[in-house]
C-alpha cells in the first residue's frame, strides 16, 4: 500500500512538473499578404469553410481549446499543428512557385473528395469543421477555378 502511494504521488508530481513546459503557440493575430485568400480572389463563404476547417492546423493563426493548457496534450497539439503546417501553410501560399501552389491546391481538392480532411481527430471534436455537401461542391468549384486560371495567366 505504502509503495503505491509513493508511486502514485511522485507521478502526480512529474504531472504538475510537466504542466510548466509549455510549446509555443502558434498566433501571429492577422492572414499576410501571402494568405492564400489574398493572392487569390476568394469567395467569403469559401474562406469561411477553409477558416472553420482548415486553418487551426494549416495557418499561422490556431484557435486554442482550452484542454491544450493541459501536458501533454499541448505538446501532441503543437506538433500535429508544426505537421500540418509544415505540409499546407494558406498564410505562406503566395510564397510558394506556380507549380507548387497548383500542386497544393490539386492536393486540397483530393483530400476534399476523399473526406481525408479535416482528420477525423479534428472533427470529433470540432463539429463544425465537417463539410457539408454544399460545402464541399463550393470549395471544389473554387479550387477547380482557380487552378484553371492559374493554368492560364501564369
């Protein structure tokens, strides 16, 4: 009994330790100029999907929960965050070649149409970050579009 204790307080102890590390968050406060919606012309209700659903993994502005206060779900958070950054930043799109950006934006219409996002960890908690049908068909459209006239001007 005494050794469970002991082992059961020092655990809860290294659990008030860790509380104290802390990643970086990730807020910047304001898109740039090379947010993806300001190099390319964007409809407000296609930038208000991508906002919902795209951009707490996939920009320089993540809207925190409040269990990512608790370690280690801060640490998981930040890195799937540097992850998928890593992968798609819409605040850095302008920055990205031509073809990188057709590229980028061929790879967000397939990951529209095969559901593979958001992740389903996302959605389970963010509910509202689930595309409807209507949704889905406007950022298709969108993305269709603008690849075809990047195709063309650039």
């Amino acid at each position: 009994m005494k050794r469970t204790k002991v082992v059961l307080l020092t655990l809860f102890a290294l659990f008030l330790i860790i509380q104290l590390i802390r990643p970086v968050r990730n807020k910047s406060g304001q898109a740039p100029e090379t947010d993806m919606s300001k190099v390319y012309k964007m409809p407000e209700s296609v930038q208000g999907i991508f906002k919902k659903a795209c951009y707490d993994c996939h920009s320089n502005n993540t809207d925190y929960p409040w269990y990512t206060n608790i370690q280690p779900i801060g640490w998981w958070m930040a890195e799937h965050i540097s992850d998928g950054k890593e992968e798609l930043n819409f605040n850095g799109f302008g920055t990205y070649s031509i073809r990188k950006q057709k590229s980028k934006l061929k790879s967000i219409e397939g990951s529209v149409e095969e559901n593979s996002m958001p992740l389903s960890s996302y959605t389970l908690i963010h509910k509202d970050a689930m595309l409807s049908l209507r949704e889905k068909a406007l950022v298709l459209d969108w993305l269709k579009k603008t690849r075809d006239s990047i195709s063309l001007n650039k």
